[in-house]
C-alpha cells in the first residue's frame, strides 16, 4: 500500500512538468533516407582545437543529439527545445537554416557567421561544427528524446574546513565531520571512515566528503568538489557502449563501444543460456567474459578523457534480464525456459565492484529494473529516455532486434509487449549479412532508377547489415522487382518495371538472388553481395512479428494507427534504420516520414539519465508498475495477424 | 531530537522491567578468599556423558555462572535468581547446602539425590556437578551478572515451501520468496540473490531463508531453521576470548581463548599506538595479527562444538577503543595523543569479513560501541552485562587492568572514569611477575601464621600474578610485615609479629624482599619467587589510582562508600581477585566480603547478549548517552587524594 501512495505520488510530480513540443517549423524537411556526415571541432576558450571528431548519423538527427551519443559535450538544459539558449555552435562548412527560434538566440552578424542553436540542426547535407567551451555548472542537461533532466546526481560531495579537536572538544572525526555538513542525514560504513584518521590530520581537517544518496563512501583530502564522474553502460547482446558522464555538468565526455566479448558463446540470449545449462562453468566465463567488457570499456573512455578512474563514483547499466543476469553470475537457466522467471525485477544495493571495474572501491552500480523476462533493463531505460511516462502525444516505441521490444502509450496508458523478431536485423541468417562494420552495406537508394549503394565508411562492400537489408527490401518493392508477397518477379516484368537493374536478378542455386554489387565482372557472383529470395522472406518474418506486435498493441489500446503522432525507433539497429524504409516494408506504421524518429542509444540514455538525477532513478522504478505488459504468444489471432503482415503494403 | 526520544523511550521500557533481587539467604558465607574447583560433566539424553571438564573460579561464584564463562551450556531464563526453575543440576560429590528455593523445585528424594539449582550454587569447597541435556527453545537466557536476556537475535530464519512458477504466475524467484514471509520486511542485497535460482529449483522450492534483522542474507536448501549460530569476542590488549553460542537456545556451547597475537608489539595499547607511529607498516601488521587471533579461536570453537564455521551468522566484539580501531585497521594515532580522539564512537554495519574470520560470507559484526578513547566498547559491553543501567541498587563496577575502568551507577544516574592504574596488575612491572598461567601464585592464605600458597594448575610456583600479588600484599598487611604506608618491617619487629614468616624477609641488592616460595635451598633466592619493596610500591601505586577514582566518583555522585550495595570486580583480572584481599589493600571500599562480586568476562558476556537480543544491542548504543564520562586528570584535588590513598587502609 505505501508502494502505491509512493507511486501515485511519484507519477503526479512528474506530470505536472509542463510538455513541451518541438515546434514543427523547426523540423527541416528530409525524405526519412541516407546518411549525414558532422564533423565536430570542440573548441577551447582561446580558440584552439580540443579534439576533432567526424559522425556519421541518419538524416533528421539534430547536431546536440548526434554529439551527445557520441561523448561530445554540448551545453543544453531544456531537453532540445530551442529555448535554454545554450546549445550555441558555429557551422563552418555547409548551409543551415536559420529557425525562428535561432533568430531569437542570436544576432543577424552571428547568424550570418553561422552561429545555430544545435538541437535545431537538423540536415540533409554534411556539415562541419565548432563547439565552444562549456560554461560552468549548468541546473540542468538533455539527454535521451527530448528530456530535459534537472542535475540532481547521487553524487553529492561537499568541502568543508573543520576546527581541530582539543582537549575541550572530543568529538569523534566523523562526528566532527557531519556535524559540519547539515544538508545530508548521513550513513556510515566502516570502509569509508577507515582512513579518516589520517585524511583529516594529513589535509588540516579541509576534506571533502562523497556521498552517494545518503551513504558517505568516502573523504578526500582538500576540495575536490569539481571533481565527479560517472559511467553509463548499454550492456547489449551484441554490443557494449560506455558513456562517462561529467555528473557537474551533465555532459557525455566520451563514449566507447565494442562487441560483448561473450560472443563465442553465441549470437543470441538464447545461446547464452544454453551455454550455461550444457556446461557448468560457462556461466562463470560468461560473468567474467561480460564483466571483461564493461572493464575494457571503462578504462578506455577514462583514458579518453584523461580522467582518473578513482574518481567515478557510480555507474549504471542497462541490460537485458539475461545481461543483466550474467554479467552479476546470476544463473539465467529460469529466464530460457517456460515460465521464464527472472531472479528479481530490480537489484537496489549493488557495488560497481560487483560488475568487475576497477573505479572507486566503494562506487555504486545503479542496474535498470527489468519489466519481465524478454522487456528488460534496456527498455525501461528507453522508456525513461523517450519519456514514455509523460509524453502526452501517442507514441509507438520500437526496439528493433532479435528480440524486439514495443511500447505504445500516451502518458497515462502504456502498454508494452515483445515480439521475436529472430535474427534477420542482425544480418546472422542473411546469405551476405554482415555485422553493421566497416564495409558494410548500410543505405541504399534509388536515383534515374538505379540503385545507388552506401557503405560504412565508404569502403567497398563486403556485405550488408541490417539497415541495409530493409532499404534493399524497400527500394526493390518500390521499382517493383519484388511484388507485394514478396516474390522476384519474372524476368519478363523484370525488363520492363526496372531495365537498369535487371541484369542484377540471377538465378543462383535454384534461388532468385538480386546482386547488389558486383566483385568482380559482372555476372560473377564470387565476393559480389547479393540478396537470396530466402534473405528476403526472412526479413518479411522479422517485420511482420514487429507489426503484428504494434497492430496487436493499437487494438487493445482502441487507437488507429494514424492517430499516432511519433514513431520512436531505438536500438543500435533501429536507430540507423532509414524511416522511408521502415514504412515501405510496413515495419512501423504509414505515417509522415517526419513522423518517424531515430531515438539513438536510448538504453544507454537512459543509464544516463539515472546518474544525472536520483528522481529519474525513481522514475524507472516507477515504470515497472505504470507499464502494462500484453503477452501476444497466448493470443489466438496473433497467427492470423502474423500472416496478414507478412506482405509488403502497396 | 529524534535521538533523544528514541532514548528515552528505550530507557523507560528497559526501567519497567521489575528489579529482583538475589535473596541473601541463597548466599553461602564465605571469607572472600581463594578458589574452588567444579568438575562438570555433561550428560546426554540417555544418560552417557558428552564432555567432561573441570574449572577454578573464586569462591563464590555460582555453579551457573562459572559454566557459562567457559562455554558449558545450562539451561536457565529468569537471570539466575532461582526462579525459572531450569537450571537443574546434580551435585554427584560435595557438599552443597539446600537453600529455600531448592526446597521449590525439587522434591525431598531429588534433593537427597544431590539435584540443585545451578544458579544458586556456590560453595566453599571443590563439587562435582552432573549438567542434564538442554531442554529446546526457550524464550530467555541467563547471561552477565544475573541478566535475563529475552531470546531475540538478529539472526532470523525463515522456513518457507513456496508454489512454482507457472505462465500464470510469472513473480521473480524473490518476490516469490518474500511474499511467503510477512512478518519481515525484508532488504535484498545481490549476493544473497545470486544463487536463489539454483537453490530454489533444486531444492523443489523449498527453503530457509536467513535474515540480519531485516537483511537477507541467504537462502538454504530445505529447512535449517534449527542451525543458528554466533560468537561473541573479547578482544583484550593482553587475552582475547571467544565464546559460539547457539542463537536458538542463547547457551554457550565452547569458550576459547589465547594471547593477543599483537604481544610482540607491546604489553599495553600504548606501546602498540607507538609502534604505528614508528613504522607505516606496523598498522597493517597488527590489525592482521589482531584478525588472526580472532580467527584462530573461531576456528577452535567450531571445532570443539563440531558445527560448521558457516552457520556462524553474526560476530559481536568488545574491545578497548585502541582494540577496536586496530583490528579493523584504523590509524590509532589520535587515541594515543592529546586531544585523544577517536575515528568514531560506534561502528553500524560492518561485515563479519572486515574481522578476517572465516564464517558465513554474509554474517554481520556488530562493534561495541566506545564511549571515549579509554572507555571502550569492552567497557560498555560490561556496564550492559551487569545492568549498570537498569540495577536500581547503588553500585560500583571496577575493570581491575593497566586502564582501570571504573563505574558508579544506581539505574537512573550512572558515571563512569577511567584511571591509569598501570602494569602492576598483569604482574608485567613486578620483579617475579608471571602472566596468569601454569605455575603461577594465584592465591594466597594465611593458616596457623604461615602462607599458603595457591598456584594455577597446583604445580610448583615459577612466579607470581596479578591476584597473587594482591593476596600477598594483604598477607604482610595482616600479619603486620608490611605496615600501613607500604614498608617492610625491620627484621626486629618481623621477628615478633610473624615469627614463622620472618626468615623470609631478607635483603638483596640493597632491596628489602620477601621470599613466596624457595625454589631450592632456603635462602638461595635462585629462582624463588619474592616480593620486592619496589614491588609493593607498584601495587600501590596501581591501587591507589583506582581508589582515587571510585573516591572522587563517589564525591561526584554525593554518596558514601558504605551505602555501596555492590562491587562488581570485572575483567580477566579483577574477576580473579580474592575479595578479601581486594578490601584490606584498599583497592575496593570497606564493606562485607559478600557485597564484592566477581564479575567475570562482562565483555565477552555484554558481547554475548548483543548477539542474544537486538533490543540489548540498542540498549549498548543507549549506554552511550546514559553514562556521563567523569574527566579525573585535569581535577585540582586528584594527586591530593592520590596521595591519601597510596597507604594501606588500617
């Protein structure tokens, strides 16, 4: 009962924050496909050149946000509304227009020296950036989709000069110590006043106490208030990411990501649980295999920002149940198999010493709760970063992968449910899938109807990833080479609806595979990268599981699909997913490609989120109870809608 | 403020426990001098003896207390005073005289048969007592100086059979769990969850969960509801001592103990600090002997009880202040040198793992509180097993050591000193002085004008101790070698006041002496042991400092040391102390040997009932704040009444 009072409470605070919306004047138009590149330069306050950085992004993404996922730190308070003002960049290559919003921050000379607020940047050409210096101490940050977070960290630390004990005033050192710090009702733990004795004496009782929340974890010597970090982690199946956060600031001062060096162990989760039922070790490799990761990671993005680990007081991870699971050496074997039970929803006390990084030995780990065995960590974070919880619009959240996790809500009512989507996204079952790496086939489009073909990092194609393989679906429906069920069509129709391409349909071991791009001479398909009638059917799967999972979620809701105002697509697949695309195929709904939003690394913001602030810590908690969760296996018309979606819509 | 009306709550409670009181017919008369000898034997449910052991305490002391002291388990509720009737002993060789309550709760064939209440046994001559097999779970134990202790500890086991999961009931494994158990509400940390899934499967959901207060800690398989354990440690600058106790009966079932291993380093906390202030090494090495002291007596008092060192939940240590901070590794400096500070007064959470004892992972250490740099947790563990606070009798508590604590109290007012009486009383200062071991002179008497003399394990005398040097002094007091300012006799006067005694008063090295016992030949000084003039000097310089102390605490209280009603001699030493002796040196005030109460380990038992009962270990933190700390040093009276007090009472 006190729980729920908690709750309700909870929810009406953060309701009353007023909603804003972007307004749509500051939306440049774009048709929902390719790829920009911003190359950065962070300035200092004398103008000289801190670092450089080139990203690549998919069109639509605003300068702020691009930076922000990518360890770039850009002032910014409002959560990306054009109205804090602080976000001031300078483009040097490249034509921006200018916002009414910018005309309010700026004046006609900055203007014309290419002065733009970044969270309004938003192109369909490359540009280059110059960032200046941060000012000091900002109240606020954005991060995630749209969310302005008050800076409010568990890390707290406060100087303080104390008066030396005499012999008329014996007051123990930690009672001396928090008599003079009034504002916190402090806990003690042996660890932290160990060294106390010595600290005290050897600073001439000028310390510096850390807290996290109200447990002191440590006393350093002088003031080291400016000091305070903090990690975030995405620990995903595949991939790991590691945002260090500056916890004064709020801003990203470096991100590192790299492949879960559980991989050997198999692709998917399920493979990972298997591992463990087979062999009673593995599960122990793969806690230290995952702890391994976030330990490789942490040292690099420290290195990065030539920070002393010692300094980072806390982290938070965002995994799936079975990540999480591991990556603590909980057994997972309950999570694979029916009923699918989770050893527990959420884990309040952990040590960061328990994930296996070498940061502050008494740091903490905040882990993201997990709704249900297959809508874990990761989501909530995602629904935290994408405000799920407030947003009063009607949004549909997509988390594309192998297991694909769907949100649909309006503020008041959420409702969420997974559908396997298998492997198709991740390019594993695909003939010339390839990780979404250098070479990979990432974009392609149509131009004077030929195919025009983008690879990450503009190499030569070794293979195409997942982004790749929906735009390839998309653009062949579209010139008409595969009809709405799917199929190749005839040669015959072939040279009439797409003459430029139909040399590329082949026969190829009794299949109809279309190439992509040629290796070598034409008609040679060795090294050429090409697409099988099976690589196609795999994909209408994959994207029929994701639509029957909306679709089934808009019924229970009682809303159309046009109703809806924004599609969020996240992930580290879904957020490089071109919305044109996504809509041709029929994975997201028919809505304005203006509609259709890449929501970025929204897991590892929301890990963000939680250190920045100790309320939207509460807030992830909280959606664990506003969360509805719609189980669609038991659903005796999931089938027949399954089937109905398979289709490419006309 | 919140404080202040927790206390006082806490104090009324503890008040309205009715005060009994021991009825002085159950007293047997004795002269308050030397030891006698109980050979216990315990018996199994058939009637075969389980264990044997024989014991010496000093005359007076119960049957009941002197088996709980050394880890002999009696049954036993009420606090000792003869009226929960569970005590039953069976005096198989001794005499042992019927007091009323006998008469009680035996009948006439029982008593003839030798049946007795352990509590009220005391005799002036050595028994042999039969120990019946406990009777199970009772709700109170008998601990300290005639304390009931109601039977609640910490520890808490939970045995649960839950329902498996189903699709349909989908709770995680903990949620499952704690809402099979209502009347705790419980905290999860990680490690106690990590292996919940496992447990739980393979033990067809049904388990124990243990709880610390409200901490799970872990989760065992099937139900071991009946296995609760912990131990209680003395951790003395010169002797620490381990006691197991079973958590579900409160009875002692092995008590061990063996030097401090920090010896090598000093006789006294002193010379420890002083050697952490020489050497930076020197911290890390005595807290790492201090934790292998600890670590070794657990090991031996599991072995000897046969039970695993893992089912040891929680640990409770007293120590002296400068004890405590070096076994959990705390610089000691500041205690040693003016302003004398502490790093803190009490030590919440600590885990059992911080005292390098190898026990359950997860068991807690609960730290007695100190209430300053030389009152320490030792002495706030005693003032609690002899009720200090609650004993509405005006009493005065002396820890006889090289820092002798001393304490005046009458429930509602308590004060409390500490005087440096120095190193006579571990005989470490005295020429013939031997530690309280084999061979040592530990009593002695005066039968027909000659000595007699006792020593531990009645083997011959290698040396003497601190009780032997208190009886020896009293001897040459009363039969008028030493006269009353501390001088030895001239021979003249020694010749007519003790004509038996007198050959043993000699002169060597310019240094008037006395032979205890010859070695060889009389005459040849050659390993006998005697008492030099400078010996005597010590003695009394040692017990002038403590009478200073009781004196000026009972000037402070505004009694007179006749309306004392009792004197608890505590700590290894003091509770070793002939009575008798103790009031002709003047070390305690002048009243009836039978108000003069051996104490004994009131640390270990304080310790002991910490772990017993969680309201007794608020009650420790109360003590805190009740006892008002009387400063003797920086009084302009203290060396006057020193002086007064150096000479023997007359």
């Amino acid at each position: 009962m006190r729980r729920q009072r908690w709750l309700q409470n909870q929810r009406e605070q953060r309701l009353k924050i007023a909603k804003k919306e972007l307004p749509q004047s500051a939306l440049p138009e774009h048709d929902g496909t390719g790829r920009v590149k911003l190359a950065f330069r962070a300035l200092e306050k004398d103008g000289a050149i801190s670092s450089e950085r080139t990203i690549t992004v998919p069109t639509g993404v605003s300068a702020f946000d691009a930076a922000s996922w990518n360890g770039i730190a850009i002032d910014s308070t409002c959560g990306g509304y054009g109205t804090c003002k602080k976000c001031k960049v300078k483009i040097t290559s490249g034509d921006v227009p200018i916002s009414p919003l910018d005309n309010r921050a700026f004046s006609a000379t900055e203007l014309s020296q290419g002065w733009r607020l970044a969270c309004l940047v938003r192109t369909v050409e490359n540009i280059s950036i110059d960032v200046p210096p941060l000012t000091t101490r900002p109240k606020a940050a954005t991060v995630g989709v749209g969310r302005q977070v008050i800076l409010r960290p568990a890390v707290q630390k406060r100087y303080v000069e104390l008066e030396e004990p005499t012999l008329h005033d014996q007051r123990t050192d930690i009672v001396r110590l928090l008599d003079a710090i009034d504002d916190i009702e402090a806990t003690v733990s042996l660890a932290s006043i160990r060294a106390l004795p010595q600290i005290l004496r050897s600073s001439y009782f000028k310390v510096t106490a850390v807290f996290i929340d109200q447990a002191l974890i440590d006393v350093e010597p002088g003031d080291t208030t400016s000091i305070r970090y903090g990690i975030a982690y995405d620990l995903g199946t595949t991939t790991v990411v590691a945002t260090l956060l500056d916890l004064n600031t709020g801003t990203p001062l470096a991100v590192k990501s790299m492949l879960n060096k559980q991989q050997p162990f198999g692709a998917d989760v399920i493979s990972r649980i298997s591992a463990t039922m087979l062999d009673p070790l593995a599960l122990d490799r793969l806690r230290s295999l995952a702890q391994a990761t976030l330990s490789e990671l942490t040292n690099e993005v420290c290195e990065e920002a030539g920070i002393n680990p010692l300094h980072v007081y806390e982290v938070a991870l965002a995994g799936n149940a079975t990540m999480t699971q591991l990556v603590l050496g909980i057994d997972p074997e309950p999570i694979g198999v029916a009923p699918f039970i989770m050893v527990s929803a959420d884990y309040p006390d952990v040590e960061a010493s328990e994930l296996g990084i070498s940061i502050h030995p008494r740091a903490k780990a905040v882990i993201l709760p997990s709704l249900g065995a297959y809508v874990g960590g990761d989501i909530v974070a995602g629904a935290l970063a994408s405000g799920m919880d407030r947003d009063k619009r009607l949004r549909l959240f997509i988390d594309v992968g192998t297991n694909c996790e769907i949100i649909l809500g309006n503020g008041e009512k959420i409702l969420a449910t997974a559908a396997p989507a298998g492997p198709a996204f991740e390019a594993a079952s695909i003939r010339c899938g390839v990780r979404a790496a250098s070479g990979a086939i990432e974009t392609i489009k149509i131009e004077d109807g030929e195919f025009v073909i983008g690879t990450i990092e503009d190499v030569p194609a070794i293979g195409i990833c997942g982004s790749g393989l929906v735009d390839a679906c998309a653009c062949l429906v579209q010139v008409g080479l595969l009809d709405h069920s799917g199929r190749f069509v005839s040669d015959e129709i072939a040279a009439t609806v797409a003459p430029k391409l139909a040399a590329r349909l082949l026969q190829r071991e009794g299949e109809r595979v279309f190439v992509l791009t040629w290796s070598g001479k034409e008609g040679d398909l060795n090294d050429s990268v090409y697409l099988t009638q099976r690589d196609v059917r795999e994909l209408q799967f994959a994207k029929a599981a994701i639509a029957t999972g909306w679709a089934l979620l808009l019924e229970e809701f009682g809303v159309e699909p046009s109703e809806i105002q924004q599609v969020l697509l996240a992930g580290s697949f879904g957020s490089y997913l071109s919305p044109a695309s996504a809509i041709k195929i029929g994975l997201v709904p028919k809505l304005s490609v203006l509609r259709i939003v890449s929501a970025g690394n929204v897991a590892g913001e929301g890990a963000k989120m939680t250190l920045l602030s100790a309320q939207e810590r509460h807030g992830a908690n909280a959606l664990l109870q506003e969360i509805e969760y719609v189980e669609l296996s038991d659903r005796a018309d999931f089938n027949d809608k399954f089937v109905e979606r398979l289709a490419f819509p006309s």
